[in-house]
C-alpha cells in the first residue's frame, strides 16, 4: 500500500488517499498481473480511527498497462484538499499522464490534467485541462520522422521547439470522480460480469440475435457511466455494424449499420457519434506491357462524422471532408491513408483528418457541424 496525506476535508485532522494492490504469488504474476489498483482516501476521525471516503479500481494503471516501459505507476502527490495520479509509459514512443482530482462541497471532482505523448524526449502532443478556467490547450507537432529530424537537425532544445498547432477548447463541467474512473478507456478491461437480459436493432440495423456480438467478444470502444460502444462486422453480408450496451439494465443495442468500418464512437449530450470512411469506384491509370491501361476500383475517397440518437433514429452528417482531386475521370497516384480523429468538448468539435504522409488539417465546428472552419494543420503552413 502507497499513501499520501493530506486533510481534504478541512478539518485539521490528517486524511489520506492511497493505492492498495495485490502482492503477487510467484514470478509470473510480478511481471504480468492482471489485479488492479485501487485508488482510495480515508479521512480521520481524530481518535486514531478512518473512515472509507472513496474507492475506485479504474484510475490506476495496473502492472501490465505501461507497455514494453514497464509498470506505469508513479506514487500520487497530495497538497490541501486535492490529490495527482501519475503514470509514464511505452517504448520509444512514450506517453505520461498526470490528473488532479479536488474535494470540493463534499464531492470529488476531476479539476485538472496533463498529458504528454512522444518519441523519445521529443513532444509530439500535449494537452492540458483546466477545470478552474474552463480551457483546455492542446498543443501539436508532427509525428513523421523527416518533420522531426528537422527540429532535430536545427539545434534547438527538443522542448523549446515550436509546435505547429496550438489551440483552446472550452471544457464542460468537471465530472465527479466517480464519473472519470468509468469514463476512463480502460475500465471496460476491469469488467467481469457481461451478462445481456434483452437485445433489440434500431429500424435499418436488423440482425438475427445469433450474429450480435456481445461485449466480451468485442473489442470496446467507449465506456462511461451508462453505456458502453463497440462495432463489429458481420462476414456474410459485408455489414458493419454499432452496438451500444447500457449498465443499468444489460440492454444491448445494435444502433446503427454501415457499408464501410465504423470508428471512434462516443456519446456527447444524448447523441452517438461515430466516423466511417467514403467509398466510391476509382479510376487509376495503370501499366502493363509498356501500355497505358486504366483500371477501376473501389477505393476510400473520404471520411465522415455522422452522429445519431441513442436509439438509432435521426442519422446526420456532421462532417465531411473528400480528398482534393478525388472527382478527376482518372487518377495518376493512389489516393493516400484518410481517417478522421475529433474531439468533443464545451459544445464544440476539433476534427483531424489524417492524410498519410500529407499535413492533416483541423477543423473547428458546432456539435451540429454548422460553422465549420480550418484552424491549422500539422505540419504547419510553409512560409
């Protein structure tokens, strides 16, 4: 057990918040448990005695969750009524993560965070919430090795060199501790208990039930405090499909069919958002035996952002970006990689579209898509 003190009550008697983890059994278990950590605080009651304030199993990284780096944890800090969780990980890609939660009218609260991604000691994305002001920054550098070895090349100190995208989104209220342990992108692997009571398809989203994946046979997605989101692909009809699972009740849901890959789905103020990508036949001028021949192919010409109600009705296009040129009769280059990564916070989108070994463009926009307008791109405008 790893304990800090602090008297988030305020009330002059020493409080703690700590981690309590499992002692492994034999060697194999050291390198590789699967227990988790659990995140507690207790407060004193002034003769000796705590009481259990909170416990959570989500927040912490467990042993094996730092990838080849080793055990991600870092011992938490403490000062006043609030607390930091610390974890660094992965190989020469490396990631850190910091998140400050705040006792606050008798509530924790998730009031500020830090994240930090990399080659290296070479910062390729940064991000910073701040719950107290309302604003998260995030800051963006490429992440190709010739666009890296520029900065390298230049002498300047990795850290001081410029990004090529920084900007502000407005942030929503702070959730509650509670709120961000199941909202965190690993606590679906805490999960033991999958049971489905009942299953339903949205109208357009048919499936015989046998052909449903459930939960534990999928590779999930997104995780909050009342639903779960994962898609799947069904083999005889081509179909991609989203299903959504709902805690209180074991509901399990098929919400939404694609002809093309569903990605990156989540839930904002009742509505699903997802991506996926735009397909259409392509001409592409080839050669064979010294002569010019065109050949015609289904290819990704595009990727959208659609977003749906909960139960599968109202389908929109909130975003749509098409590859330049993807309209010319016949295409002398391979249209390159495309994908779509957004973020939604404080009622607004940012959306990157990744474009191969192009510069990804971000957009700034309404949750609804209305006002949509370039913000930069990575790597930055040449002068």
């Amino acid at each position: 057990m790893k304990i800090s003190f602090l008297d988030f009550n305020e009330d002059g008697i020493p409080d703690y918040v700590g981690v309590l983890e499992a002692v492994p059994t034999d060697a194999e278990d050291a390198w590789y448990p699967e227990e988790p950590r659990i995140l507690f605080a207790a407060a004193g009651d002034g003769t000796k005695g705590y009481r259990l304030d909170f416990q959570d199993i989500n927040l912490i990284r467990t042993r094996a969750e730092g990838g080849v780096f080793g055990d991600p944890y870092e011992p938490l800090t403490a000062e006043g009524k609030s607390f930091t969780t610390h974890a660094y990980g992965g190989s020469a890609w490396r990631w850190s993560e910091d998140y400050t939660y705040t006792y606050m009218e008798g509530v924790w609260r998730l009031t500020a965070s830090e994240a930090i991604y990399g080659y290296g000691g070479y910062i390729t994305s940064y991000s910073r919430d701040d719950w107290e002001s309302g604003t998260g920054i995030r800051k963006e550098r490429s992440s190709e090795f010739s666009d890296m070895e520029k900065n390298w090349e230049s002498g300047e100190d990795w850290d001081s060199a410029a990004y090529d995208l920084e900007y502000e989104i407005p942030l929503d209220e702070p959730v509650t501790l509670e709120q961000a342990g199941k909202r965190w992108w690993l606590a679906s692997d805490r999960v033991t208990d999958w049971a489905v009571e009942s299953v339903t398809c949205a109208a357009g989203a048919e499936l015989a039930e046998e052909k449903i994946k459930r939960p534990d046979e999928a590779y999930l997605e997104y995780c909050d405090e009342d639903y779960v989101l994962y898609s799947f692909s069904e083999a005889d009809s081509g179909f991609y499909y989203l299903a959504m699972y709902r805690w209180a009740d074991r509901a399990l849901s098929v919400v939404a069919r694609e002809e093309a890959a569903i990605d990156y789905p989540e839930i904002y103020k009742r509505r699903i958002y997802y991506t996926t990508d735009i397909a259409e036949a392509v001409s592409y001028k080839t050669w064979q035996d010294g002569a010019e021949q065109t050949a015609e192919e289904e290819d990704t010409v595009g990727v959208r952002l659609n977003r749906i109600a909960l139960d599968g009705t109202g389908k929109e296009t909130v975003f749509e970006y098409r590859y330049p040129e993807e309209a010319q009769e016949i295409r002398e280059t391979r249209i390159p990689y495309l994908s779509l990564i957004y973020e939604i916070s404080g009622d607004q989108i940012v959306a990157e579209v990744y474009i191969g070994n192009e510069p990804h463009p971000f957009y700034r926009m309404k949750t609804d898509g209305s006002g949509a307008k370039k913000i930069g791109q990575v790597p930055g405008e040449q002068e």
